[in-house]
C-alpha cells in the first residue's frame, strides 16, 4: 500500500488538494485547529442504504433508457429497484454552498463506527441486492476505507464506485487502483472565480481537471455487463448551476479537447434547486444561486455537448430538477 493511504496520512493530513497538514488524530481537531473539513480519523457515516436516482447503469435500468416523459434517473426510468448501495460519509474537502448534502457535508451529521462496522455495510449492502458499493464524499477517511475494503476483498462481487466532488490528488486517485472500479466525480468549474466563490475551492479545476484524466486512465473504456450494468469506467457528472452556462460551455469544449473519445461517460444534470438549502446561511450570501436554472439555460448546454458530439452517457430532461433525488439523512443503516 503507498504511504498516502496508510494511516499516518490522518497524522499529517495530505489526502485532499487542501493538503492541511493537520494532526486528525487528536489534538488539533480537538482545539479547533482542525483541517478545512473538519473531521477526525473516526469514520463517520450519514446513511448507508439502496438508492434508486443515479444513473441507471448504477441504480438499475434494463435498457438504460427511460420511458417517454420521465426523468432520466429516476426508479420508474429504471425499471428495476435494487439500487446502488450509497454510503453517505460525513464531512467534505468542499465546501458547496448549494450542497444538497449540507447537514453531512457541511454540518458533518452522522454516526461514528468502525472499519470493521464499515466493512459489514458493504456486505449487508450486498445481501441486499446492491449493484454496487458506492462511496459518496469518502475522501477524508481513505485510510479506513480502503482497511475495510481491504477486509471484505474476498466477498465482495460487485464494483465500488467512488462519488466525488471532482477535487482530488491524482496521487491519491493513482493510490486507488485496485479498490475502485467506477468512478463517479463531479467537474463543476472551469473558472476560479466560481470555484472558489461557491465552493470555497479557487484551485478546484487545476485538480479536477488533472483527477480525471487519471481516472480515465486508471479504469480505460467503460464496461457494461448483459444488464446494462457499468462493471468499470468512469462517468464525469456536470450540474448546470443559475447564472453559470457559460462556464458549463467552457468545461465542454475542455472535455472535448482532454478527455479521450469513447473512454468516459458524460451525465448532465438539470436538477439543481435551492429549495431546502437555501435556509443556510452560506447560500443567503448567494441570492442569484436562489432559483432553478431556466430552459434557455439548460438547454444552450445540452445543445453545446450534442454540437461537440458528447452524447455517450446521460442527458437530464429539464424536468429533472426534484428534491426527492436527496435521500433523508437519518442514519437509516448506519
Ligand atoms: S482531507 Fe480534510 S484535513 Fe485532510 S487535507 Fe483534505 S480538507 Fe485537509
């Protein structure tokens, strides 16, 4: 195992692109002089449970296409109901005002267990019928992730996904080689300016955009088995955000120009809404965040990425933009 997976790393935390140096063991977090996220070498989880609204090649689709009239990822679009089986950690190395995770990842709400505890949720996931492990936001506890991996490599038949923001090292993406089979990252800015206004991240592209094509090149070319099921690759998720098209364009044309043809899949996601959110406080700050994204909007980016020829993947319908996406955070199997 390389060093930046082993436990020293919550010692001296490098694991992010924040790479705070911060003792997580004790002290520091203790005394409040704790990383930008916040969170101790304690793994901590949110829920742990089937979840039906990812992409259908995650939750369950038969032929991945939607019936006429529905949302691309929602369960009656997939036809079958097993589910991806999410593990929603605590705490973020982002910090997105408009997170639809806010209590998990800003407020850092769930409950504490330990490898081996992490280690039986992936099973019992499996048991359940799950058509993978997906992680969500699991980049602050790599060390005890991949110790219970590790602890259940022999039984665990179905690929892990990893979901994230998109901000990662590619030193730590290239140490996961071997425990991740599908990966999940967001790319949400090309401009700093945004980056760092909304999630607190100004260097946020410099890293995802380094991030994924190391994914890319970890997984090669996406692998469906006979279900429509994705065994391996990798999908990039992009959210149009209000106000932000133009940014949304830019990273196109990048995907366009960077990401190799045929080995990535592309999910463009219309369903951005404040409502919920915009009770925190960090969104307030952020009035021209408080409302859907229009039609013209969404629909000058899905046109961009059919121009570029970017349709492998999924396309929201504008209607897409629900709330039902966002499971309740009650520690339902945690
Ligand atoms: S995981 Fe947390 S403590 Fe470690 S570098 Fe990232 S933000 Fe800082």
């Amino acid at each position: 195992m390389t060093s930046i997976l082993s436990e020293e790393q919550y010692k001296s935390c490098q694991l992010c692109p924040r790479r705070c140096g911060v003792d997580r063991t004790g002290g520091q977090v203790a005394s409040g002089h704790s990383g930008f996220c916040r969170c101790t070498d304690h793994v901590m989880v949110a829920r742990a449970a089937l979840h039906q609204w990812e992409e259908p090649c995650l939750s369950g689709s038969p032929d991945g296409l939607p019936p006429a009239g529905e949302p691309v990822n929602s369960p009656a679009a997939t036809g079958v109901s097993h589910g991806s089986g999410t593990v929603f950690f605590s705490g973020c190395t982002l910090g997105c005002c408009f997170c639809q995770n806010y209590p998990v990842s800003h407020e850092r709400f769930g409950k504490e267990i330990t490898i081996r505890q992490l280690a039986d949720i992936f099973l019992r996931l499996q048991d359940e019928g799950a058509f993978n492990i997906n992680l969500v936001t699991a980049t602050q506890y790599l060390p005890s992730v991949v110790r219970a991996l590790e602890l259940v490599r022999n039984r665990l038949t179905i690929p892990v996904v990893y979901n994230c923001g998109g901000y990662e090292r590619p030193e730590t993406v290239r140490a996961l080689t071997g425990y991740v089979d599908i990966w999940l990252p967001d790319l949400k800015y090309f401009d700093p300016t945004l980056a760092s206004r909304y999630s607190q991240a100004a260097n946020y592209f410099l890293y995802a955009s380094r991030a994924i094509p190391q994914m890319i090149a970890q997984t090669g070319a996406p692998v469906m088995d006979e279900n429509g099921l994705l065994r391996s690759g990798v999908i990039v998720r992009h959210m149009v955000l209000p106000g932000a098209r133009t940014d949304s364009i830019r990273l196109l044309h990048w995907m366009k120009e960077n990401l190799p043809v045929g080995q990535w899949l592309l999910s463009l996601m219309s369903q951005y809404t404040p409502a919920g959110d915009i009770l925190h406080s960090s969104i307030r700050r952020f009035p021209e965040l408080n409302r859907r994204i229009t039609t013209f909007e969404y629909e000058s980016v899905l046109n961009t990425a059919i121009d570029l020829g970017l349709t492998a993947g999924y396309m929201q319908q504008k209607s897409s933009a629900k709330e039902e996406y966002t499971p309740p955070f009650d520690l339902t199997g945690v």
